[in-house]
C-alpha cells in the first residue's frame, strides 16, 4: 500500500479573491482562508487507486497576509492526526 497525502494551503487567498484554478477544477470542498487535506491510498504495485478521501480544514484564518496562523494549522495537523490514528487503530486493534 502507498498513501499520498497532499495539502491544499488557501490561508492566503482572501475570502472575496477567486480560488486558483487548478484548485478550482478538484473535485472537492476548498475554501480561502483554509487548508484542504487530500490522501489517496493506492496499491504500491499496480498503482491502482484504491481509496481517496478530502477534508477541509476546521480553523479558518483570516488570509491576504504573508504572517503564518501556526496556532490554525496545528488545530487541523492535530485533527487529522487524530482522524487517521482512529481509523489505524479500528483496522489494526491492538492490547494495551
């Protein structure tokens, strides 16, 4: 198995600005101000895409500016974070 995990970042881009193009044509919910997650799973041998999930980030920051919002994006890293460890773990209990 190869997981490919891809980061759309609008956190610059303005709420009334246009969404890039090429972030536009996806076939996914992105807003400005957020980030997007895209993965896709997919068989390391025939390549073959097996699954392919998208989801936008929670904390939205206010965009247009060049100064980072770390506090956001550590908010959405950690609850990603979270979402795949649940789902790892309900594949692959383990005892404790």
């Amino acid at each position: 198995m190869r997981l490919h995990v891809e980061f759309i970042d609008l956190r610059s881009v303005k709420s009334a600005e246009q969404i890039p193009e090429y972030v536009a044509t996806k076939k996914f919910k992105t807003a400005p101000g957020h980030i997007t997650l895209v993965a896709e799973l997919s068989d390391s041998v025939s390549g073959q895409v097996l699954a392919r999930v998208a989801d936008l980030g929670k904390k939205q920051s206010s965009g247009g500016s060049t100064e980072i919002d770390w506090q956001a994006i550590e908010f959405d890293l950690r609850n990603w974070a979270g979402i795949f460890a649940a789902w790892f773990d309900k594949i692959h209990p383990h005892d404790d």
